[in-house]
C-alpha cells in the first residue's frame, strides 16, 4: 500500500515511520531543514524507537523503508 503522511512532527514522523515497516509511505513537510535531515536518515525529533528504525533502515536492515521527504 502506498501511503502519504502530511507533516514529519511528533504525530506524522511517529505514523510514517509505523507505516514505512510494512507499506511505501511519502510524508510531506514545508520545512527544508527537516527534509534534510530526514533524507539523511536522521530524525529531527528525538524518539528512540525512530531513531533505531532510521538506523536499521539507513543499514539496509530495512528493505521496505521507502523514504520521500520531498
């Protein structure tokens, strides 16, 4: 299933990065300095379940992790 979440702050990172387990998902943001950081892997918000989930998938642990920030 492809899947867009509108916003990358506490709510929309915490449901795109649920989705991205098991779907495509595009999480949409209008801030520049997220997007950055975001296409690098690095969450701008500090959680620690996201921040693994980013690591696994920036490692290639994650193969179903589809990341578009943009």
């Amino acid at each position: 299933m492809k899947i867009t979440v509108a916003g990358v702050g506490y709510v929309g990172l915490s449901l795109a990065t649920l989705f991205a387990q098991n779907h495509e998902v595009k999480a949409v943001t209008t801030t520049p300095a997220k997007a950055e950081k975001l296409d690098q892997f690095i969450s701008p918000i500090q959680d620690d379940e996201i921040e693994r989930f980013f690591a696994e998938a920036k490692a290639g642990e994650r193969t179903q992790a589809h990341y578009n920030y943009r």
